[in-house]
C-alpha cells in the first residue's frame, strides 16, 4: 500500500535495516523522508538549512561501518511484506547503466562502446514486483550492480570460452536465486518477466528444472524437437491462430503514435539445444506466443513478438493473459526513467566509489516511491472516481487548485487524473508532441513550484500571526 507520508514511507522501507548502530537507523530514516519529500533536489537542498541534519546525513553517507547490503536487505524486506497481499506478482526486470563524468567515474566502469569515454559507471539489473491483477508496482525486490573492466574491451570473441557462470548474462539465474530466497513460499505465484536479452538456454533450463514461471521474449530463432522448421517458422505455420488484439504504440523519437493490430497465435513445443551445448542437453519443453501485426503503415516495421512462457497458452483468453503479463515489462524502463530523471541518480556528486554506492542504494527505493505516485495519479488501475488526496494532503491539493483553475475551490477533492494534468501544468507540460503523458522533469518541477508556493503560504501565515 502507498504510503502519502514521506517519513511513514521511510520507517517502512529502512525502518528494520541493521546498521549495528540505532542511531544510524534512525539517521537514514531522516535522510530518506527528507529526500522522499522533495525528490530530485540534492540532500543540502533537502536539509533547508539545517547545518546539523546535513553534516549529520553526510557522517553517515561516508561511514565505512554502513554497509550499502544492509541498506537493500531492509527495503527488499519492505517488499515481500507488501508483496504477501498479492495473489500473482510479476517480476519485471532488465539491466540499465548509470553513469558519472566527474572525478570519481575513473575509479568506475565503462558502460558505453568507446574504451575512452569520459563517463563511467556501473551496469545495474533491477527487479521489481508488479501486482498481476491491478498492475500496481509493490517494490524493488531484487538490484545488482557491477562496472566492466576496461581491460575486457575488445575481447567479446573470448566470452564464448568462458563458463556461463563467469558471464555477464548469469546475472537473470542469479536474479532469481536472490528473489526466489527472499520469496520463498510466494515464488510459486511470481512470474519472471524479461525482454530478449534473457533468451538463453541455460536460464531457461534453471527456471524449468526448479518449476519457476516466467514469461521471456524470444530471440533465437531456435531448432524446435520433431519440426524441420525453425521456432519462428513453427509458430507461423504449425500454430494455432486465436485471435486479434489491439495495442497502443506510444509516440518515440521519430515513430508516430498508433494503434497497431497484431493476430495471436500459440503452440506447445519442444525446443532443442544449441548445437554448441553438444548432445549431453535436453529438449525444452515450452509454450509460446506469436503476437505479429498485420497491416502496418508504410515504411513502419511491424510489431512482432514471440513470447516464450510457462503460463498456459491454449485459448485466446490465456494467450491475451500472457501478453499483457508481458507489456507489464515496461514498468522496469519507466522506473529506470524514475531513477535517473526523477530522483537524479546520475546527478550525485560523491567523490568515493563506496559513498556514491550508499547514496544509489537509497535513490533506488526511492524511484519506487515517485512511480508508485505517478501511478496512483495516472496508472492503469486508478478508478476514474479516485480522489487526489490519496496522495496530495489539503493544503496541497487546495494550493494547486488556485494555481492552475480559475473558479472557486471545490467542496471536495478533486481526482487524482486531475491532479496528475495539473501538476504537469504547472511545470509547463505544453504536450506538443501530442502525448498525453508529461515526462518525469516536468512533473517534478511542477511539484517543486508547488511546495515553493505552500512554503511561501505557510510562512506568511507565520509572520502574520507574530504581529
């Protein structure tokens, strides 16, 4: 459940975390409600002035003995208490970088093509859990980080000759080891969601061998057991046609909104081995989706996804179920979006690799707060009756109403949509290009210009009452 109150917020999720010191707990609960109140601003910024909350907050952010594990351990906590409500819970996840450019990025990673590049970071593989019913994002419940070697650069042919453990792409099966411990009972109602980067045999394998669901995009356009087709061609030709399915494709640097009509189509199948895994690995047993548009605009690449599932796929109910499991993987690119736009990960200015790590830990968790309130405003399952004061209190709603509206106050709280639209109104979302959707600076400028009018408010009320 979203919790309104930014402290209250913070108590849930670092309220139990061992740092050997109560002091020290209580010293990151500070910090997260202060940063949760005014997400994006810098933590001086959040201190208002406040010398001793600041030298206070920066003691604990360079302290070696606040080990950042400690700090995950208590909002993952967080999260599987949340998640037992849930009767199926989605776990979407991908791998993003996040990157700095001053002096401590030399002590980092490189996370683009050029060896050179002045920017330099971590790579980060995040999970978070989703409630499949209403589509509320509940937490993060699992996030890994590493940096890549300089040294490995220019060497990708030598990967193949590595043990599938020392790679990079072990990093889903160990996802899931972690997730599946902190779950433990629930694991059997969780779903795996993950785009194609995530179509390894080997994964595969695990998540089948431990009776684990999950919902992968297909890439490999595999051998398929008893077939002379491909896994592709099979789902083309030998599959079962279900039915038609409308989906919104949102506007994207150049490519134009639309709505795009995709046939579905399903099968169960044995897929083979690679041939480079030799005859010792067996066929996987496996169902699967082919969602492919038809009639697509011209010069448009049409939408075409093979999904690969443990969920059933015999009716169009079921494949309609599974497709829309998967575009739920799209809440993991928005909170990244969260985390770098919003909370401003890449914007943290520390000079040690150990103290920037403590400060990443805890913007994590806090870009699932600001997308669980952009989702109560806008999300998918917000009632088209569902009042702003879930998430703004009276002063708040009232302040933006005499901001952006020109009639009297309302006698009762507006809704949250509208809320949502006057937020972005207020940070000069203009929508030219046609959207509907204002992006993550412009919502919280928006709220930043709306705090700045109540604090102006509150202190004249003040300074009134004093003469």
């Amino acid at each position: 459940m979203f919790v309104r109150d930014a402290f209250g917020w913070s108590e849930q999720t670092f309220g139990d975390c061992d740092l050997g010191d109560e002091r020290r707990t209580r010293r990151l609960v500070n910090i997260g409600a202060r940063l949760a109140s005014q997400m994006g601003s810098s933590l001086s910024k959040c201190c208002e002035g406040d010398e001793a909350a600041l030298l206070g907050s920066y003691r604990l952010l360079r302290n070696d003995e606040v080990k950042p594990e400690a700090i995950r351990a208590s909002g993952f906590s967080a999260t599987v208490r949340q998640a037992q409500e849930s009767a199926l819970l989605l776990a979407v996840e991908d791998t993003t970088s996040v990157s700095y450019e001053h002096a401590v990025a030399r002590q980092l990673g490189t996370t683009s093509n050029s060896r050179d590049a002045k920017r330099r970071g971590y790579q980060v593989h995040s999970v978070l859990l989703v409630d499949a019913v209403n589509e509320q994002t509940i937490g993060l419940i699992e996030q890994a980080h590493w940096c890549r070697e300089a040294s490995h650069y220019g060497k990708k042919h030598q990967r193949k000759r590595r043990a599938y453990e020392n790679k990079e792409s072990y990093k889903w099966e160990q996802a899931s080891i972690q997730v599946a411990a902190r779950l433990d009972d629930a694991m059997a109602r969780t779903i795996s969601v993950c785009d194609r980067e995530a179509d390894l045999y080997e994964y595969l394998s695990y998540k089948l061998e431990l009776g684990q669901r999950f919902l992968v995009r297909g890439k490999v356009d595999r051998r398929v057991l008893e077939s002379e087709n491909s896994l592709f061609e099979t789902l083309r030709k030998e599959s079962t046609s279900l039915c038609c399915y409308q989906v919104k494709v949102a506007q994207r640097g150049g490519r134009s909104a639309r709505i795009a009509k995709l046939t579905l189509r399903s099968m169960s199948l044995a897929i083979r081995a690679p041939a480079s895994k030799g005859t010792k690995c067996h066929p996987l047993q496996i169902n699967a989706v082919l969602a492919e548009e038809i009639d697509a605009p011209l010069k448009v690449e049409p939408l075409c996804w093979v999904l690969l599932t443990t969920e059933p796929v015999g009716c169009a109910e079921q494949a309609l179920t599974v497709v829309r499991y998967y575009e739920c993987r799209w809440r993991i690119e928005e909170y990244h979006k969260a985390w770098k736009s919003g909370v401003g990960v890449e914007r943290q200015r520390f000079q040690s690799p150990e103290n920037l790590e403590r400060m990443l830990v805890i913007t994590a968790f806090l870009a699932v707060r600001l997308l669980q309130l952009r989702e109560i405003q806008d999300g998918p399952a917000t009632p088209a009756n569902g009042k702003c004061d879930a998430v703004l209190n009276e002063a708040e709603w009232k302040m933006l109403w005499v901001s952006t509206e020109e009639g009297p106050l309302p006698p009762r709280p507006p809704s949250a949509h509208w809320a949502y639209l006057a937020l972005a109104k207020l940070g000069g979302f203009a929508d030219t290009k046609r959207t509907g959707r204002p992006g993550w600076d412009t919502m919280w400028h928006g709220w930043f210009r709306l705090q700045e009018r109540i604090e102006g408010y509150q202190f004249s009320q003040r300074q009134l009452a004093e003469l």
